[in-house]
C-alpha cells in the first residue's frame, strides 16, 4: 500500500511540477538558444531523477513511510542522497527544472525553477524542520548540524 501512496505523490507531486506545467504554461515567450545548453541538459535531468526516484526508495524502505506528508516516513533517513544534502528530493526536481531550461531556452522556465527554489525553501523552513524536529528530537538536531540543507560538502 505505501509503494502505491508513493508512486501516485510522485506522479501527483513532481510529475505536475516537472512535466505538465513546463509543457502546458512555461514553454512560450522569448528564449535563448545556446549551443551547450542541450548537452549539459540531459545528464542534469537524469542525476535530478535519480536523486528523485532513489530518495523516494529510500523513503518507502528505510524510513518506512512515504514522502507525501499524510503518511511520513516512520524513521529519520539519512541514508542515500540524504548522506549529502537534507532535501534531495526537491534538489532533484530542482535539477530537472533547470535542465528543461536548457534544453528549452525559455525564460519562463527559468523563472519557474527559481519560484520553485524559493517555494520549496519556505515551505522547508516552516513546516518541515521544525515538524521533523519535533518527531525526531535529537537525532534530527544533530543531522541539521552535520548535513546541509541544499548544496552538498563533499568533504567530511
């Protein structure tokens, strides 16, 4: 039952994020074309869906819930991409968005990518933490201490 809570949240959630309203609403006005911009597109739309898809895995299997807030994992996971950066998942879409940019060019697909950054950003400092907080106490406080919120540290 969680594996088709998590897969209907990731066609509900992301896949309207990155796939129908790019495609419906964004792809219109001026755009830039530039002749790296496609070859740097492809590899970052598939590093931003496998950060998606694995850190759903790791919702489902290890945290033992799903990543939609009516059913949250029942345990802290730290484990995959998590290991990096506390919110891959939206890092993940995050990517993707940003490779429909450049593969697109449209500027509105830009501007989309940001306005998600920073909805997703709010909603992270206001709900999610200190909700986590709350259910984890401790082992969060010291995971907000050790991993970075958005942009990895490769060295530990």
């Amino acid at each position: 039952m969680k594996l088709l809570k998590s897969i209907l949240f990731l066609i509900l959630a992301p896949g309207i994020i990155v796939g129908v309203l790019p495609f419906l609403f964004l792809m219109q006005g001026s755009y830039i074309e530039l002749w790296f911009s496609s070859v740097l597109a492809f590899p970052l739309w598939m590093l931003g869906g496998i950060m998606l898809l694995l850190s759903f895995w790791n919702f489902l299997f290890n945290g033992r819930g799903t990543p939609a807030p009516i059913d949250p994992p029942k345990e802290l996971v730290s484990v995959g991409f998590y290991k990096y950066v506390r919110n891959p998942m939206y890092v993940g879409v995050l990517l993707m968005l940003v490779s429909e940019f450049l593969w697109l060019g449209y500027w509105y697909l830009l501007a989309y990518a940001f306005l998600f950054f920073l909805a997703s950003h709010s909603f992270v400092i206001v709900y999610e933490e200190p909700t986590l907080k709350k259910k984890f106490g401790r082992a969060y406080e010291h995971y907000l201490k050790t991993v970075p919120r958005w942009v990895p540290r490769w060295k530990r």
